[in-house]
C-alpha cells in the first residue's frame, strides 16, 4: 500500500488546504485514497455513481468509485449491472418509489480541454415518492487513465464535485480506520414507510 506521503499532495487537493497527516480527517482520507488506490489499480477504466439525493434535509450529492475495467466495453457491462442491480433494490425494498429513466443525466462541470479523462457511457434513473422525496443516480463510464486511477486526472475530472470525492474517501478511510463494514453503494436502503 502506498505510503501517506506519497497521497498526500492528493488529500491536499482534495482539501485544499495543506494536510496534516497526523489529523483525524486527513488520516482518514489518506487511508481511503490508499485503500481505493490499491483496489482500482491503474486499470484504464472506471465505473462511477454520482447520486443526487432529494429529502426534507435539501440535497446531498455523492461519488462513489464503484469498479475498474480494462476495457471500455467491459465497464460499459459492469455499469449497466450496477445499475440493474441498484435500480431493483430501490424497487424492491422501497415498493412505494416510482422509477424513470433520465433522458437528462446529471451534469458534470465542464471537462478541462486538455484533459485526459472523458465520460465514455453514461446512463441515469430516477426514483420518486413524493414532491420532496427524490433520487437521481447517474453511472458512468471514464477513461482513459493513463497511470492510477486514484490520482490528480480523476481529482481534476469532478472539479466542483471534488468535495463530494473527498468525502468518499474520507468515509471510507474512517470506517477502514475504525474497523466498520464498508458501505455498499448498491445495498438497499432501510427506509420508514
């Protein structure tokens, strides 16, 4: 596993600020980026979700770094499995949500001209309860990497949405740190009826 000084200029990108490794929230991001790092390798292309969640709370957007592919054609199948597969747990656990699909998908910021990394596939649904109650998840497929996936192209590609990077990480890292399950994505949610 990479050392933290090697991601540290990552987590201070990500933070945008200088980092003290020694901090509890840096020390968290430092071990997601080196456990996602790790898992993903430098596998040239990657399965993304960037999910907008809708409540009484307002919004919370998240990022999640789902899987790497060698090839465009086998991340395109691996997202459309990961979608299959999030689309019917919604359903199922939450028979009351109404599902569409999104002709619009969200919107990313837009892509540097020089840069390397571009969305390849993209394809989003919605799921709605009630005026307040919605989620819109969008999969995509990015690439091409050059080197590691987890590394400044994939910081820079999310530009604003970087905090929402940041916290993934952050989130694993802590529940690595802390010894926890880590998060699955595309698990059902436990929601009141």
């Amino acid at each position: 596993m990479e050392t933290a000084d090697g991601l540290l200029p990552l987590a201070e990108l990500l933070l945008g600020r200088p980092a003290d490794p020694e901090e509890g929230r840096t020390a968290a991001l430092l071990a997601g980026l080196a456990a996602e790092r790790e898992r993903l390798g430098k596998a040239p292309y990657l399965v993304v979700l960037h999910s907008e969640i809708y409540g009484e709370d307002g919004l919370a957007q998240r990022l999640h770094l789902l899987e790497a592919a060698t090839t465009p054609e086998g991340a395109k199948a691996r997202m459309e499995t990961a979608m299959a597969t999030l689309m019917e747990a919604r359903v199922r656990i939450e028979g009351r949500w109404q599902v569409a699909r999104l002709h619009e998908p969200l919107p990313l910021p837009p892509a540097d001209a020089n840069g390397a990394l571009r969305s390849l596939y993209v394809d989003a649904f919605e799921i709605r309860a009630e005026a307040f109650e919605r989620e819109h998840h969008c999969f995509r497929v990015i690439g091409s990497f050059g080197d590691w996936i987890v590394d400044r192209p994939l910081i820079e590609f999310f530009g604003p949405l970087a905090p929402c990077l940041s916290e993934y990480f952050a989130g694993l890292g802590s529940a690595l740190l802390e010894g926890e399950e880590l998060p699955d994505p595309l698990a059902p949610r436990q929601v009141a009826p």
